[in-house]
C-alpha cells in the first residue's frame, strides 16, 4: 500500500531477491488478511499518520529487538536505531517497524524515518467512554507510582503508525494464517534466513583489548590444552594502531607479523574475528579516499563511509579484501553501528540526524541502516571468496535475515537476554546473549547455558585476562588470581561447550530451515503454540530448533516455574517426564542444563570435536525420546562454501520404526559432514 | 529572527506583557550579542535547522528544567515534556528550547515542536580532521564503556538547532552582557518573576491519600500541638469520587460535609491545597459540557480538556472557581500534565502525539505547553479574585516565570533534586525537592535541609500515615511503629521548619527581586560568578537569594567539598569563616544546616510563627555578617493579595552604620509585615 509520495530511498532497495520457489511452497492464501480498506491514511505533525482498527482480542509481537518488552499491546513503540534501550521507548540495536499480530497477519512500514506506533493504547474520546464509566466513589486509592501507573493506559482497538518528516508512505502487509507463516513469509521476502558455516555455530572467545600476539597465543594454547572446543578466535580493539577512530592496520608493537599471526591462528584451527568499526581515522589509508565519499559530519572526528554509494563500498570494501579476508581472516565483529546510547554518563556519539550523506539521504535515515549497510559490504567479499563467515554486529534493521550476523550489546541483563532470543524470532535477525563477567558462580553457569542454548556462542572476554570460569570478578582475574573451585568451574564450562559441539547437526539443520523455509531456528513459544493462551505472554522461555525448549535459570536461580505447551517433554538431563498443558515448579543444579525434548523427536547429538575443518566428519548418535512417526532431517554440505545455494547439499532423513533407525541420504552433496553411528533409546 | 512560514500557534502567544520599565532598567546593550547573519537556516528531516557557529572556549546552560545534566557543551538535547528524565536524551517536566551561552546572550526557539539541540557535539569532516588527528599507534586501550564513551564525542564550534515538523521557525535572542542579565531579561520580557504569598514561602504537608476528615484532623492537629509550623496542608487523590480519571468531586465517604471541613482547616490557619490532574471523569458535572471542547483522544479514559479554548478554560475554570476557590480552597496541586514517563515498568498514558485539539493544535504541540496552560487556567481564578496563591505543578514551559508554581517529581535522586534547583535558575521556574520516606536518619535529615534551602518547602506525605521523621520506612510506617528516635529527630525537624520560618523576610524579598528584576531567587553559582572558572561546572551548590549558599549534603555524606567563590563566607551554624577562591573539606553533623553568608551581608531572621495569616506582623532580628556597607531591601506588602502589583508595597532600607543598623521604610504600603526588632552582630 503506498499513500502520498514515499521517500526516494526505501529500505527494500536494499533488500536481497526473494526465496520465490520456497514463498510458493508456503501455504497459499488467496484472500487479504484482512480488509485493506480498513487503513486510513492522512497528513500529521509533519509526516504520515496510518491507522486501522484492530480486534478487541488481538496481540502484537515484534517490533525487531525489543529488549525489555514482548507481547505489545497497550505500547508505544518508538523506532529508532540505538545502542541503549533508555528506559521504555522502543529503541534498540535492531528496532524495526514491522509487527506481527495474532490474528496471523503482520504489517511492515518501509522506511527509514523515525516511525511511531500506538498499539491500541490511545483510546478516543467517544460514546463508550461517556456512557461506560460510572464514577467509583469509594475506589481503591493507590498509594504508590507502581499502582498509579503500572498497568494504566487508555486501551483502544486501534493502531496508528505514525512516521515522522516524510511526504508518503508504504506498507507492506503480510499474510499468514499463524504467526509463523507471517514470520516464514517475511524472512523468505528478505531472501530467506542465513545459513552460518558450521564453525560459526561452535564456540567463539574474544580476548583481551590489551593482549598481544604472545598472550593471544596463550589463549588459544589455552582452549586446546584443555581439551575445551573452540572454533573461533576473536580480537578486539586493540589490534589496530588507532581504534577510536579506526586505521585498520595492525599495531605492530602487538603484532610484529600479522600475516604470520593470522596463519599460526588459522593453522590451530582457529577462525580469526577482528573487531572493527567503520569511522575512520585520517592515518588510515584509506582516509583520503573514503573521506570523498563519506557524511559531512564525523563520529569521534573519524570519517562516516556512506556506505550506499558504490565508491564508498568499494573503497572500504577492497581494502578489507586485500588485507583482510584474502590473508586469512575469517570473520569480523562490526561494532558501534548503532547510534550513540543516552545513558546518563555519556554522551551521544553518533553521526547527528542533520548529517548529509553523498548519497542523498540524511542522518535520521542512515542511522537507521547504517549497521545494515555496513554489515552487507563486508559479508558481500565473504560472499565473492564463496566463503561463508558470521558476524558479531552492533545494528540490523528490515530484511536482514540473509546475512549472516549475530547482534550483541553492551547492555548485560540476563532476563533481557533471554527475551531478546524470544523477540528475535519476529525480527529475522540472531541473537548472541555473550557471557562476560558475572557477580557469582551460578549467574556465571547460567548464563553460559544461555548461550549454549542461543543463536551465536560467545565468551567476550574484552576487558578480561582469563577466561570467567576461572575467576569471574574483573579486578581478581586482572591480578590472574584463580578461584579456588576454578577446576570445577572449568569443568562446567567444558561440559557445555562440549554440549554446543554435540548439538552442532541439530543446529545447523534447524538454521537450514531458516534458509530454505524462513523458519528462525530461535523461537517465542507463540509462535509455535498460538492457539495456547498461557504462552501468549512467555518470554523467558523459547524452542531452539523444532524439539527442544529452553528455558533458562536467570540470575542464579536454582528454581523456576516452566511452562510446557501440548505434548510430552523430557528433561535433557534426567530424562524425566512432563506432560504439557501445564506449568511446573523445576529445581536444576549447575550440572543441569534447561532444555526438554519433545516427545517423539529423534535427536541427533554428535561426539565433540574441538574445532571444525573442512575435513571434518561428525559422529552422530540419534537419540530417541517416546516413540517418533516423523522423518527428522538433517542438513548436510560442505558447510565452508556457498555451494549450498547452487544445489550441492544433502538432507539425511532419519527415521525410527519403533525399534530401529535409518538414515537416508538425499541430495547433490558428494562429501559428507555426518556419520550416523548409533541410535539409542533415551526414553520411551 | 524568522525563517520560512512558523506555526500558527506559537508558545509565545501565551505570554503575559514583558513588564517593561524593568526591562528598560537593565544595563542598555547597544548592539547585538554576537552577529545574526551567524545563524544560517535551511529546511533538513522535515523541519527547520538552524546553525551558528560559537567560540570553542563558550559553554552553555539551561533547557529547562535538566535533571541529570548541567553545563551541556558537548551534548545533544532533545526537547520533549515527560515526566522521567529517560536517560540522558533532554526529556523533562520543564524541558525547555531555550540555552544561555557564557558569552552572555541566550538563544530561544519559540516553538512547542520536538527541538533538538547539537551543543557543539558533531564535528565535520573537514581540513582540521584529517591534518590535526596524528596515528596514535601505542594508544591506551579501553577496557571498558566508561572508558569508551564516558567523555568521548566530535568536539565542533557549531550549534544545531532541528525543529521537527514544521514549516518555520522564530528564535529569539536575548542579550546580557552577562549571564545573569540574559536571564533577567528573559524573565522580564516573559512578564516578571512569580511573588507568591508569605505563606506559600512557609512549609506544606500533604497528608496520605486515603485519609478521611477525621485523619487528615489527626495530622493537623499533630503540627500545632507539637509547635512545628506548618502553613499549607496539601489533599492528595483521595478526596475525590475518582482520581484516575478526576471527578473533581468531594468523595462523601471520607469528607462528608466538604465546606465545613474546609472552614476547620482555614480556621486552624492551614491553606487547603487540592491535588487533582485535568483528564475528566464522565461522571464529572463537566464531563458533558468539556467533552465538547476536548482532544480527539482520551487520558484514562478522561476528557482531556482543550486550555487553548476560551469555552475550555471557561468551563474547567467556572466549576473551580464556584466549588474551590470560592470556598476557600487556597491553591492546587496540578498532577500528570507532564506527558508519560517512559519507565520500563509503565506505559505511556498520555495524549498521543497525534491527538487533535479543537484549537487547532496538535498533541505535539499541546503537550509542551500542557501544563504551562492548565496551571494558568487554575492561576487566573485566583488573580481575578485578587488571591495569592502558589500551586505544585508537573509540567511547565517557556515564558513561565509571573506563574506562581513549583514543579516537583516522582524521581527521587537527592543528587538530580539539588541540580535541578541550579538548573531552575535558567528557567523561569520554581523547583520542589520535596522529601518523601528515605532510607535512613542521614538521608531523611540532609533532605529536609534541602527542602528548607528551596523555592518550596514539602513534605509529601501521600503514601506515609505518619511524617516521615516519626518512621521513615514506608511499611513501618503504615504499621505506625515510630522509630527509636523519633523525639530527636521530630526536633530537628521542627527546628529546620522553625529555620525556613526564620528566613521568610530574606526569601521573600528574593522573591520580590524575581518579580520586580528578573532575578531568580535560585541560582547556580556560575550566575553569580561568571569569571571564576572554578564555579562553572558546580551543580551541587547554589546561591539562595543574594547572601546565602547553599551547600547540601548528599546521600548521607556527613563530609562534601565546598567551593567558595571571591569574598569571605561564614558557616551559618558556627560562624567559622572561610576566605573564598578555594575549595574547602567540611565535616558538618546532622544538627548543622549547610548555609553559608557571605560576608558584609544584614541577614534578616525573623522570630518563627505557626503560619502566617493577614495579621501577621513577623519580629525580625538583623544579623550582621562582616561590615556591611550596602543597603539591603526587604520587601513589604499585604502577602495576600495582588495590590503589590498595583504600587501597594514597601521596601524596608536595612542599612549599617559599623556600630548600629537602622531600618527606613518605603512605599505605599500602609500595613506591616515585619517589625524591625533587633540588630545582631554574628561575625566580624
């Protein structure tokens, strides 16, 4: 739907093809969810105002990387690319105008301009309202700003989107029936979900600002001496000469041979992450060049690429190709695409809403694709090399479910991290909840499993000398003073990375359904229970893959309540039984990890490798838990190239007949990643 | 100056006249501050920008009502009432478009649209970028945030001003030379600083919520019996039938008999002040006839009257004028007209940004000047009665200053309520750091010592049976269990209020100087003392009147550094005297309130009374501080009326001779406040 005249530059043009082979396979919906006619366009407080009535029992979700918030309505939703969360406005790393409703529709505005959405919570002054509300003489007086203001809003049956300083506006509507065919259509228009080599699902540490090549050394000596997987070997900040701004060139007072480096850590197995941002300081080489093709205004008088003109692209692009991704280095963390934050300590750093790009556009749009854009430069050389690769990034924005990145943040809340893995199922973006240090030994555990259990697994040990396990407390593990149960600590850790390896084919499998059917492998549970009200609302809980639920222990909590929707589940640990439709009360110790099977799944775990190679060939167990009727399928390919995308993969089909398993394997793949070992019953 | 076509509806159209031959007494300045061809206009995002550049070494005050901020070179400001601060983005009960530069000029946009401020934070991408900024190979590394962004941001000599939305844009620019005198003339030509009654400068109680007749008699009685002045006792939402939306109806349940129980308390010497919000109930009488003259959207469901309408304010300001103020009911209490707070734990519950008025505005543009137009709608009442009166309000604007309020808040940081007594001296307003429960006997008494050095002394009850000093723990207090102590501390309560009854002659007379020259009763430090480089950071000191600094400690801190400026001071609890130009440790207890006088200062104290009343006649003892050769003026009129405004005062010349003082009185004032008692010499 398009009212007035839209901006010349839209989101979309920056969008991949869509998945239309896969869209066509989606099931057909032959009529509008709903009557179109219902939005309303006009001119408001200088933009555009949309509205529409929405049903009385209708639920929104979405809205990109909501942090603190989950189900919608009632909310004002300020859309705004930002670092910081500031209270609760609607700002984020990955805020996007695009919700999901309930009702198995979902509506996406294409723009990059401020956009606010009223979700049925400005209720019109009207009949009902003179007519409904008797006066309540001798009403509860409330005696606190909580009971004032906790849950009080004026509740409507409308939504109105307002987008902020534009002439037009364009919607996108998309259809269902249910909530993940709105998602699964979504994703698939985007050009279908990222597909990270198999590597970028094992472990990831980044080391110390600080460290040079020797103490890198020692990490990663470190990880295979212990017998902990490690996959990817990040370094942060200081590696380049100038970080604030950026020269990309290695500091040579730290690493004296950079090639040599990158091709000792590449020999151990390792796959190189550099951290980068993308405002550039005048030593670096390419300053003179990027500065003719860049925002008039500086961040930290660094030079802002402007990434959407081809020069800018080129530029920037070719000089990463040269010195990075062609010497070796297999990965890069892009930070600070996000806006400033506005917290009270700091101070806004990013380019300002009036910054003017070559490219015709302004600050308020760029800022909101800035991260977007900048991410696609850089996987794009991946994409040339027919490498694949994944990114840690600080910014997304619409459409961005065919690059393979993870958003992290600076903010650290457990329980926000939790929700963000839920909420990043209605965003087509994934979601890293990175361990860094922590007060105490279980939110130490537990937030690694939460980060075994999520999209990207990462250790940032940034500001950190030893990995947390062995001393959590920043300043104890700067004097590398050791915690005297760091053995068993270690052990822990080791034990679930090892789970992480093991999980790798289910993973990689449920993340080639994100690929060819847009399906997130991380899920709300609403979206996979829609019809079941006590979910409606639960967003500490959510499926990985098709058959497990997670349900992490936030903030050292040894108890919880869990809710199962419909359906037997087992404890991942135990084995024990629950029978859905209801919530429970479960204690876990440190040793227990909160994921639960579904009944009647085969779950393939494999034997833990430390490190993935492109020779590298799983051992695979099957797992049976009750008594599974349904092909479980595995997706099998070189897992280091594009390939996949031209036809060469496999599905491995794995079946159980009630006493014995088979696996069958289908496709254009000559190689093999899997080798089906075993087929054990876990539970029955 | 104006540029392109500005709003229909701008804020200045709601201003009182400047009071002119004030203005004409300022120091003449014959030419413009700086040059106005420096403001460069053009149309950017959908608004008007404005831009000057500015001298790398000013710095820059004001926007209102800041809670978290004080010199704000360096930061962005966005313009938007709200009643958090969220974060560090500009948001405030006052936030105001409106910055004083030290070079002494002030710049203003006359605008109720979103205003963002650059206060030479964004630097551009020119010449001195890419030659001054060397590779700083070896730099520091951060490791962590703080380090990162704490000070971090693109220094520039420029100053952006985007106005959101709107075809135009005036800006005012007021002229100095200094500081000070761009701030009196602000508060001049916005039409003179507020008087408020003797009585409104004494101390006020709100008593808890759901009190009845007989509990609010409870707390009354409890003042006079135990000899702690208290002239102003404040009504919270209980008193009417229904509160969320209001009623503005008496609740019989709990107030039978309203007219009577107002009479008891004038009767008992209190001024009754009625706390309400201005969204209407539908059962209210002024539902039917409001409703017709209201915004599109609701507030809780409550009409949302339209002030800009004459039959708006008629109908709102007859019913109040008939039912209240006729009665006797003194001032109000004027709640939630600041907008939503965007806490996480709340939703937005105001008007929406794209509500309509039947004026013609928009719910940008009303909720900037929300609550600058209900408290003058409520103010006039008592003006056309010929009343004084001063009201507790949630939210006001530019060119508040002749309105007779004092803002407060539902944040509670003792720090944020200290600076924001500072900040109110750029503002044209008066701040309310009222105290409410605390967590300990430092805090409770260090807060009252703020709330006696402010424009409005409060202690807000609302949640609390008991006053705070008898439990401050908000559940014991329900329990009414009173603490250990609560004898001592119910002492240094009642000899604090004795103090602020004290000082009336003193803060009265400022407060004439507000009305009479601009000059704001609060004041920062670097108001006073523009030159001296040590004050211009200072945000926890501040001047009261033209003697006193006030020097709060925060948090319990029984030590804090003080700067004294030029001049000698003297601690106002031991005499001891301190040469200024230097920062000094001080150690003061609980028993000492943290008032400094500067030397060759007469300090007017008069001999505390209960409550003042028309009859009134306050004994004052001059104290004399060094070897005054000065006069100084105390201000003199009925207290209780408007006729001052009409030439019924008195000055009071005090003046010292170095062995006697002697007191001349002037004007046409035929009553008397005060009666010159005694002369006092406290140190020399």
């Amino acid at each position: 739907m398009v009212y007035g005249t839209p901006e010349k530059y839209l989101p979309s043009e920056l969008k991949e093809k869509p998945m239309a082979e896969a869209l066509s396979r989606l099931k057909l919906v032959d009529s509008p969810p709903f009557d179109f006619n219902r939005i309303q366009f006009r001119k408001a407080n200088g933009g555009i105002l949309a509205e529409m009535d929405v049903d009385s029992t209708e639920r929104f979700y979405g809205f990109g990387m909501q942090t603190n918030t989950f189900e919608q309505r009632g909310m004002r939703r300020e859309i705004r690319l930002n670092s910081k969360v500031t209270g609760n406005l609607g700002l984020g790393h990955a805020s996007m105008p695009f919700y999901i409703s309930s009702k198995g529709y979902g509506v996406l505005v294409n723009t990059s301009r401020y956009t606010t959405f009223y979700m049925a919570s400005k209720g019109k002054l009207d009949e009902r309202v003179s007519k409904g509300m008797a006066s309540q003489d001798g009403q509860k007086i409330a005696l606190s700003t909580v009971e004032l203001y906790g849950k009080k809003y004026t509740p409507s049956n409308e939504v109105s989107i307002l987008v902020s300083g534009t002439e037009g506006v364009e919607l996108y509507v998309f259809a269902g029936p249910q909530m993940k065919d709105v998602v699964q259509r979504y994703n698939l228009f985007s050009g279908g979900g990222a597909l990270p080599p198999l590597w970028g699902l094992g472990f990831k540490y980044r080391a110390k600002a600080t460290f040079n090549e020797e103490q890198v050394g020692e990490i990663t000596r470190y990880f295979r001496e212990k017998n902990i997987p490690c996959d990817m070997l990040g370094l942060e900040p200081g590696w380049q000469t100038t970080s604030y701004p950026c020269s990309f060139v290695w500091n040579k007072k730290n690493f004296p041979d950079a090639d040599a480096f990158i091709n000792r850590i590449n020999a151990q197995g390792y796959k190189l992450n550099l951290w980068e941002h993308a405002y550039t300081h005048p030593s670096s080489p390419i300053f003179d060049s990027i500065a003719r093709h860049a925002a008039d205004y500086t961040v930290w008088s660094g030079a802002v690429p402007d990434f959407l003109t081809q020069e800018g692209q080129r530029i920037f692009g070719d000089y990463h190709e040269a010195n990075f991704v062609k010497k070796g280095v297999a990965a890069f963390k892009l930070d600070e695409s996000d806006g400033a934050n506005y917290e009270l300590a700091h101070r806004e750093w990013s380019f300002p809403d009036i910054a003017q790009f070559p490219s015709g556009i302004d600050g308020v749009q760029m800022r909101q694709v800035y991260g977007h854009l900048y991410n696609k430069t850089l996987l794009d050389l991946y994409r040339k090399h027919n490498k694949r690769t994944i990114f840690d990034v600080r910014a997304s924005y619409l459409f961005a479910s065919p690059y393979a990145t993870a958003l992290y943040s600076d903010m650290y809340g457990h329980g926000d991290f939790v929700r963000m893995i839920a909420n990043s199922g209605f965003s087509g973006v994934n979601w890293s909840p990175e361990l860094r240090e922590t007060s105490n030994e279980a939110d130490l555990i537990r937030r690694l499993q939460t980060i075994t259990m999520s999209a990207h697994m990462v250790v940032n040990g940034w500001y950190l000398d030893l990995p947390p396990w062995l001393q959590f407390n920043i300043q104890k593990n700067a004097e590398r003073k050791l915690l005297p149960n760091h053995v068993q600590l270690e052990d822990k850790a080791r034990a679930l990375v090892n789970l992480r390896m093991s999980l790798l084919p289910y993973l990689y499998s449920a993340f080639a359904k994100y690929h060819f059917e847009g399906l997130p492998p991380f899920r709300p549970l609403v979206m996979d229970y829609p019809a079941d009200k006590n979910v409606w609302r639960i967003d500490d809980q959510y499926m990985m893959g098709e058959s497990i639920l997670c349900a992490p222990f936030i903030d050292s909590a040894s108890t919880r309540t869990i809710y199962f929707p419909e359906g037997t589940w087992y404890d991942f640990n135990t084995h024990k039984k629950y029978e859905g439709g209801k919530a429970y009360t479960v204690s876990m110790s440190l040793d227990e990890v909160p994921m639960f099977i579904k009944a009647n799944t085969i779950l393939p775990l494999a034997k833990p490798e430390a490190y993935i190679t492109p020779e590298t060939v799983l051992s695979v167990t099957c797992h049976v838990y009750g008594k599974p009727t349904e092909t479980i399928r595995l997706f099998e390919d070189d897992s280091f190239t594009h390939d996949y995308t031209r036809g060469a993969f496999n599905w491995i089909n794995l079946t159980w007949n009630g006493k014995k398993g088979k696996a069958e394997r289908n496709g254009n793949y000559r190689g093999k990643i899997y080798e089906i070992k075993e087929w054990k019953v876990v539970a029955d």
